[in-house]
C-alpha cells in the first residue's frame, strides 16, 4: 500500500503555514512555505449527528458599496434540531464559527457541543468559513476565487466574522427565534473568531468558548520562541534522551544527504516512495510529524489528523528510545515518526511529493501572507529543532513573489486588539472562556489568566489542542472531565442571566 503524505497549510491546526518561515536548515533552507505533510489516508469519521447540510446566499463584501460587493455566493452551513428545545421555548444556538477548511471536517471531531446539546436542548449550527469548502464565491469556481489577489483579497477574519453575524440574523429571523440566545464556540483559528465574534458582535451572541485560540500570537506580544520552546518541552519531559536524538538528527540528516548515495540511505531507511526526495523534504516530513504530535498530545486514542494511540508524544519516545534500534539514529527516528505516519501499519512508502489538500485548507497560504502574521519558528540553542531566528523580511519577500502583496502584520492587534488585554478587556468584554492546554504549542499565544470575573481562562496542565471540544469518551481524564463541566456550569451562567433579562420571572 502506497501512502500519500500530503502537503497541506493550516492552522488548525490551522496556523502552521507561519511556522516554516524562519527554519534554517544547515545550509540548504526549505522554501517558504513549506509543506505540511499529510499522513496515512484515513476514512472521514462517521458524523455523530444527521446535520442537514444548507445554503445562505452571502454577499461578497460587507465593507464597502461598491458594483462588485453586491455581489453574492452560496455559503454552506450545516444545521441539527434533533435537540433543540424550539423558538417558543427561546431554547438556545450553538453555533461553530468554521476555520479554514471544510465544515464538515470540523463538524465531524468537535464532539463538545453535540455531547451538551441534550443538557440546553440546543439547536447546533457549523458554519463554514468564506473561501474554503464549498463555500467558494466567484460562481463556486475555486480556480477562479483562487486565481489572484483582486479575487483572494476578500478572503478576510472581518468578512468571515461579517457572514457569521448576517447568517445567524437571518437564520433566526426565518426560524422565528429572535430570543434565542446564541453562544459560540470554536477551536484554534475557529476558537479565535469565536472571541473576536463575541467581541464585535454582543448583540449576536452572549458568550464565546474560544478553545485554543492564539489571539496573542502577534507583533511583539507572543515570543517567536515560544511555539518551539513548549514542543521541546513536551518530548524533553517524556525522555532526555528522546530529546537529543531528534536534536541532533537535522545535522545528521544533512551530512547524509550530502554524501554519495546518502538521499539512496535516507530513502531507505526513512521507506521513502521512489519518485522524490531530497534533504529538506525529509526535514519538513519529520518536522510535521513531531510539531503535529505535540499539538494532538491528546489522552485517548485520535483519529483528527492521523490514527494515533493515547498520549503520542510518549509513544514517539518510547520508539527513540527502544533498545532494539541500538545507536541507529534513523531506524529510532523512523520508529517515532510511524506514530503519527503510519500507526495503523498499513504503509509500505510515503510520498513526499504529493500536493492534493483533502480537507480544502489551501485558502491558508493567502491569510497567512495578509492579516496572520504570527511569528512562530524561533529555535534558540536549547531547542529540538535546529537553531534559527524568526524573519519577518523572510515572509514579506515569499508573500509579495508569490501573491503580489504585502503582509501588514498590525493589523489583527489594530483590529480585534491583543496589546495590555487584560486591561483593555475587562473593561468592556464579558463571557468568554479561553480554554489552553499547557502541551499545545499554541498555548504560548493564548490567554492564560483570567481577566475579569466573565472573561475566564481555563489551563489545563496535560492538556493538548481544543482538546475540550472532542468528543467525550469514557477513558478521559478526571482532569479533563472537570475542564468540560466546569465549561458547562459557566456557559449555563450566562444562559441563566440572559433568560432573567429576557423575563425577569423566567
């Protein structure tokens, strides 16, 4: 069996397209952007609900008044009443504010919010974001709405934030439920519109869960070290010596390379398909392996990105550190990288040069060259990867050759704010949840302390990315049963003081 390793950009997991901007690789320094590479093709998981898939007619441009922002394309948003409480009862929304890529992917693992809808008797609702999935304007042609920055330039968080707030308006129009309240959630980039959401329009929703959600992430807030600095804590806390053989594999990888027939010996070793290869794909393939890892250090079994058993990053180590593999560094490594490649050991190569994008998260690269500017690829001396600096000149040369354009990394902070948060906030934000685990690397840019006695932050210890949002099984954690009821109780808060509002007899 032949495995596609797919080169995709995202956040998600959704925000890695700006981790590779800044990587040296010895000599040889892999192009911007690089790949994130798919693992093993697994099949799309079950949806755990019937969700009616529907469309919205969206405008393009809610900004301006201009010929073309009339026009409109078709936004797909999926949609269950299995245990909505109905209009007349004023039972609430849940809605998912969509990240980059299809809806259905998101609707599919974020079990959270269909596990509590019994509990609010919920109407569930996942929006899927402009520009990716199907829900692509310029007539639904993705070639065409992908072509150039007049067309991409309406790929935006405000305009997304936009279609939300004009979907829902309208959506409960139609389903005569002006008086139910709205909460939103989301994950990653999806968990950083829900707060943004929250923040721009009150009026919408009465409170945000925005779970691993690196709104801090930006100029001159967030370390570009820190992304880098928590994945090497992660292996570094399972093994020392699972840390340095990955530390001192890059240097190892690249001597190799560069002796004859040493790309023949990686391809072996690493059981590489035979069309390509070369030093700095190999690289970017490990790179993914352990960066993903760390992310999706998740306590049970996943099926997210790739099969992987309970706690991964232990299970990588574990492989490192085998006896069995001697001093051959490769053959650990390989080991370690099967985890996240190739759990299920089906795989016999992996192709390093396949582009597809199975879950439409393309759209990525455009924001990551415009409003993203997240500097995330700082290595200092102590790091698992090799040592490198983060280099915004770096981005701002590969966005203006590759889409024409110039990234302005202001203007999120300008936008939605970030600078002094907490004093900024806790004067006017009000019922919002920042959920981080301490073993997501994005938790570095996430808020990490409470900033007023309605905007809470909830930090798990052990916990990995949106872990919360997954769907709960009977082999979780007491700590993080308690993170999802505690999540309840706040949620069911602000459901409580808005009915009181709405009818003080209520």
């Amino acid at each position: 069996m032949r495995i596609m390793a797919t080169r995709f950009i995202s956040l998600f997991f959704s925000l890695l397209f700006s981790l590779f901007s800044g990587i040296s690789f010895a000599k040889p320094t892999p192009s911007f952007p690089s790949s994130i590479i798919r693992p093993e093709k697994i099949s799309p998981p079950t949806p755990a609900e019937p969700y009616r898939e529907k469309f919205f007619t969206q405008v393009l441009d809610h900004y301006t008044f201009t010929p073309q922002s009339y026009k409109t394309f078709q936004q797909r948003y999926l949609i269950s009443e299995k245990y909505w409480g109905g209009a007349e009862k004023n039972a609430p929304i849940f809605l998912y504010t969509g990240n980059e890529g299809d809806i259905d992917w998101f609707a599919q693992n974020t079990g959270f919010i269909v596990d509590i809808a019994p509990h609010f008797k919920a109407l569930l609702v996942f929006i899927e974001h402009r520009f990716y999935g199907k829900s692509m304007p310029f007539g639904g042609n993705k070639e065409v709405a992908y072509s150039n920055s007049s067309t991409l330039g309406y790929l935006t968080s405000t305009q997304a934030l936009a279609d939300y707030a004009t979907l829902i308006v309208d959506l409960k129009k139609n389903l005569s439920a002006a008086d139910s309240p709205v909460v939103v959630f989301g994950g990653s980039y999806g968990g950083m519109l829900a707060a943004w959401f929250r923040l721009k329009y009150p009026h919408v929703a009465i409170g945000a869960l925005a779970s691993s959600s690196p709104i801090l992430n930006f100029e001159n807030i967030t370390s570009p070290y820190s992304f880098n600095n928590i994945i090497t804590q992660d292996f570094r806390g399972e093994s020392e010596d699972c840390y340095r053989v990955i530390k001192r594999s890059w240097q190892e990888i690249e001597d190799t390379a560069s002796q004859p027939r040493g790309l023949d010996l990686l391809r072996k070793s690493f059981k590489i398909c035979n069309n390509y290869i070369s030093a700095s794909s190999l690289y970017n393939w490990l790179y993914t392996a352990w960066v993903y890892t760390a992310m999706t250090d998740y306590p049970t079994p996943s099926n997210f990105l790739s099969p992987m058993p309970a706690y991964p990053v232990k299970e990588m180590c574990k492989a490192i550190d085998d006896p069995k593999t001697g001093n051959n560094t490769f053959a650990k490594l390989y080991g370690a990288a099967s985890v996240y490649y190739n759990y299920s050991g089906t795989a016999t190569c992996f192709d390093l040069d396949d582009d597809s994008d199975p879950h439409g998260l393309g759209g990525w690269s455009w924001q990551a060259c415009t409003e993203m500017i997240m500097p995330t690829s700082g290595n200092n001396e102590d790091s698992i990867f090799a040592a490198s600096t983060w280099s915004y000149d770096d981005r701002a040369a590969y966005c203006e050759a590759y889409f024409g354009v110039e990234p302005r990394p202001s203007w999120i902070t300008t936008e939605f704010g970030g600078h002094d948060i907490k004093r900024v906030l806790k004067r006017f934000g009000s019922n919002i949840i920042f959920f981080n685990g301490l073993r997501d690397p994005w938790s570095g840019g996430g808020v990490l302390e409470n900033i007023s006695s309605s905007i809470v932050a909830i930090v798990a210890e052990h916990g990995a990315h949106h872990v919360d949002l997954r769907f709960a099984t009977s082999e979780d954690p007491k700590w993080l049963r308690d993170v999802r009821k505690r999540e309840v109780n706040i949620i069911a808060e602000w459901l409580s003081e808005y009915y009181d509002d709405l009818d003080p007899a209520h």
